[in-house]
C-alpha cells in the first residue's frame, strides 16, 4: 500500500470514529434536573408536576404553618416541614404518583414521572 493510500485510509478511519461518536451522544438520557416546587397559601404549585426518574424534587413551605408531602401510595413522607424549610425527594421510577398534606387533607398534588 502506498504511503497516500494509508493515510487516506487512517483519514477515513478517523472520520467514521468520530461520526460514530456523535451519533453516540444523541439517543443519551436527558441529565437529571432539580424541579422546584412551592406550598403556599394551602396549596402544592404546580398541582401537577412533570418529572423524570432521577430528578431532584425540592419543596418549599412559604406558609406559615408546617406541612407535610405524603403520598397516598406510601412511597414516600416528607414528615413535617416548617415554615420556611424545604424537602428534597429523588423521583425514583416512573409513573403517576399522589401526594397530599396530613395536616391539611385538601391540599393535594400528583407527580407525573415519566
């Protein structure tokens, strides 16, 4: 082989790698992101919340009384959150998931984890 067909050849070589590289980084999963979510005047905002698996989910009470993140399911139970705190839950699995104060039965929300 003649010394321009080998490098023609390591050219193309090197071409398709790096094609194949780009094309590798595109079907990725999106990075997990961090979703703020508010309790404020007896209420979850958003009331819906769409989430991936893996999200960081971060309440913060802006009432002045302490509340609670329960879900219905008992997937997961923030305990009481004061005036003022937050609490952070990781969205585990997808799926539909209901949610609501014990302290305050009416207030309700649902995380949409897909």
């Amino acid at each position: 082989m003649k010394r321009n067909d080998r490098r023609l050849v390591v050219a193309r070589t090197l071409s398709l790698l790096a094609g194949a590289a780009l094309l590798a980084g595109c079907g990725s999963a999106p990075r997990p992101r961090t979703v703020s979510l508010t309790i404020e005047n007896l209420a979850f905002t958003p009331a819906t919340a769409t989430v991936a698996p893996g999200d960081t989910l971060v309440w913060t009470n802006r009432d002045l009384v302490p509340h609670t993140v329960t879900a219905r399911d008992g997937a997961f139970d923030s305990g009481s959150i004061a005036a003022g705190a937050t609490w952070t839950y990781v969205a585990p699995r997808t799926g539909t998931v209901a949610y609501y104060c014990v302290f305050h039965p009416t207030m309700q929300g649902t995380l949409d984890i897909h």
